[in-house]
C-alpha cells in the first residue's frame, strides 16, 4: 500500500468509472467516424473536425532515382575471391586482376598454422566500374585448376 493518502475506495471506485465512461466515449466517436470514411488516429483535433485525406491520382506522383549509387565514386570498392588453390599467391592474384582496371591491393588469407592459402582472397579496385567488370569477367573462370567465386565484400559481422 501507497503511504500517501489515495482518497479512499469510493473515490477511487469514482475515478475507474470516470475512465471507463471515457472509453465507451472515445470508441464510439471513433466508431461514427469510421463509418463516415475519417481515420480518427490520423486525426489533428481531438472533437471530431478532422476530415477526409485529399485524393491522390496515380499519375501526380513522380518518383525520383538516382542515376548511380551514392557508392559509385566513394573511396575503392572491395572484392571477395574465392575458390582459390593453395599455391596461389597475391602476385598471381595481382597480375590476374590487373587488367580490369586499377588495383589498390590483393591480399590472399593464409592459413596461420601451414601459411598456405585457406582458399580466398580480397581484391580492392580504385573504381566501382572497375569492380563490376573484374566480377562480370572472372566469376567462375579457373585459376591454378580451381573456379573462382567472385562478388562485393561484405562488411565483417561484429563478434560481440
């Protein structure tokens, strides 16, 4: 119990009943206006003076896309490599993707314990456009008697 004084049962009796009369009220003012087409949650004024959204036709709305990728021109985009054969190095790496455009660096991921490749790579590429065409044009194509497997990196997943 509440040290403060409440007012009693009956007041508090008197208090329940209040809010429940205002419910029943609140539902059927809601009740009207959804029989004659208002929404009352979308609603400005409280008593009931709201009216009807304005009728949008189709041909009013006009979408705008952007041309690019907010990504096209912001700093090297990242490949994923894999597929990759043990012997592979980052120079055999670096020379294959060379001639799709610009390298900023090819890393191949060695094993810690053996140091030989644990079978993928990352190419990074100064332009998106460049980028796009090493994945159009070395998607599934063989190096060192494997099939690679490339597409954007994606970002780390956090591990806490």
């Amino acid at each position: 119990m509440s040290r403060f004084f409440s007012g009693g049962k009956r007041n508090r009796e008197a208090s329940r009943d209040l809010k429940k009369r205002q419910k029943e009220e609140r539902l059927r003012r809601n009740r009207e206006l959804r029989a004659r087409g208002i929404d009352p949650d979308m609603m400005d004024a409280p008593a009931g003076e709201g009216a009807a959204l304005p009728e949008v036709k189709l041909e009013d709305i006009v979408i705008g896309v952007a041309p690019q990728s907010r990504r096209a021109n912001f700093g090297p985009t990242k490949l994923f490599v894999g597929g990759l054969g043990p012997q592979t190095t980052e120079g055999d790496l670096r020379t294959f993707f060379s001639r799709f455009g610009e390298l900023v660096e090819a890393v191949v991921i060695p094993n810690r314990s053996t140091g030989q490749s644990r079978g993928f790579g990352f190419v990074s590429y100064m332009s998106s456009a460049a980028a796009d065409e090493a994945i159009k044009g070395m998607n599934g194509v063989e190096l060192d008697g494997h099939p690679l497997k490339v597409n954007r990196a994606e970002a780390r997943p956090s591990r806490y």
